[in-house]
C-alpha cells in the first residue's frame, strides 16, 4: 500500500526468494491534475509487471521487471512521504 503521487493505493503480494509479483492494485479515486494522473497511471502500470527486487547500495528498493528496473523507491530524508 501506498501513494500513487494522487491517490492511496492497495494491492497484494506474492514474494519467493527475490522474486516478488504484485497484484491488481485498488486505489481511491481523487481528481487530480492530469500530468499527475497520468503518471499514477504509468506507476500502476509498472507495478503490474514487477518480477523481483533489490536494495541497492543507498538502500533504495528496487522493483525489477523482466528486463529493467521499473520503479526506485527512496526515503524521504526531509520528513515527507516518498
């Protein structure tokens, strides 16, 4: 679960090992402006074809598609959501 950059978003999990699938994500429905809308999209898009994961050296998660890495999540360090 998390923030798509607009709205809350929920879905399921399978993890073996390194690999890691995520399921059909929900989400609420806020209106957001449409540059922002449609990078959820792109985001939601992404994790429906997540096979696996890393952490990198800064330990940063990195969700692993079957050819590339697809989303790099950080810590805010500011105290601010990701």
């Amino acid at each position: 679960a998390g923030s798509g950059g607009c709205n809350r978003w929920f879905a399921g999990y399978d993890l073996t090992g390194e690999g890691l699938t995520i399921g059909q994500a929900g989400s609420t429905m806020m209106a957001c402006p449409e540059a922002i809308m449609a990078q959820e999209q792109r985001f939601f898009a992404a994790l429906g074809q997540v096979t696996g994961f890393d952490i990198d050296e800064t330990g940063a998660l990195l969700l692993r598609g079957p050819e590339a890495v697809l989303i790099t999540a950080r810590v805010a360090t500011d105290g601010s959501a990701p």
